[in-house]
C-alpha cells in the first residue's frame, strides 16, 4: 500500500494509464491482425485497405511512446511487403 496521500494519487494514476494503454496496444495489434487476416483469406484489396487503416495507428503507438520506432517501422515494413506480394499474386 502507498504510505503517502501522494503516493496514493500515483497509484491511481499509474493505474488509469496502464489500462489506457493496454486498450491502445491492442487497437494496434488488432488493425495489424485485420491486415493479415485479409489477405490470409486473398482479398489483396481489404488488405491494402487495412494496411492503409494500420499505419496511423501504429505511428500513433510511437507518439504515445507505447511502441520503439524500430517496431513499428518493423511491422509496417513487413505488412507493407505481404500487401504488395498479395497485389501482384
């Protein structure tokens, strides 16, 4: 338990952020899982959509300081080739 009223307050808070980013770690791994859900099922169409849909949200991730640049770079990198391999398919 918190020995100060202050320390109290931080346990709160840490609290509230934790659950808010949890809530948006998943929004980004979800818009990354729409990504390859689509074209795992061959619409290369939806997934240029998602893929367009899931790069604001992980550029986001790095604003809020959720996610290293390098990752996000990283999984973009990676969606971005399966929707082009899928397009040309």
């Amino acid at each position: 338990m918190a020995n100060t009223k202050s320390a109290e307050k931080a346990a709160k808070q840490a609290e509230k952020h934790r659950a808010r980013n949890v809530a948006a770690r998943s929004r980004m791994r979800t818009a990354i899982r729409r990504v390859t859900d689509a074209l795992v099922a061959g619409k290369a169409e939806d997934g240029a959509a998602a893929l367009k849909a899931a790069t604001p949200a992980i550029d986001s991730m790095v604003n809020k300081g959720l996610v290293h640049k390098n990752k996000a770079a990283r999984h973009k990198s990676r969606l971005a080739a399966k929707v082009k391999k899928a397009a040309l398919a």
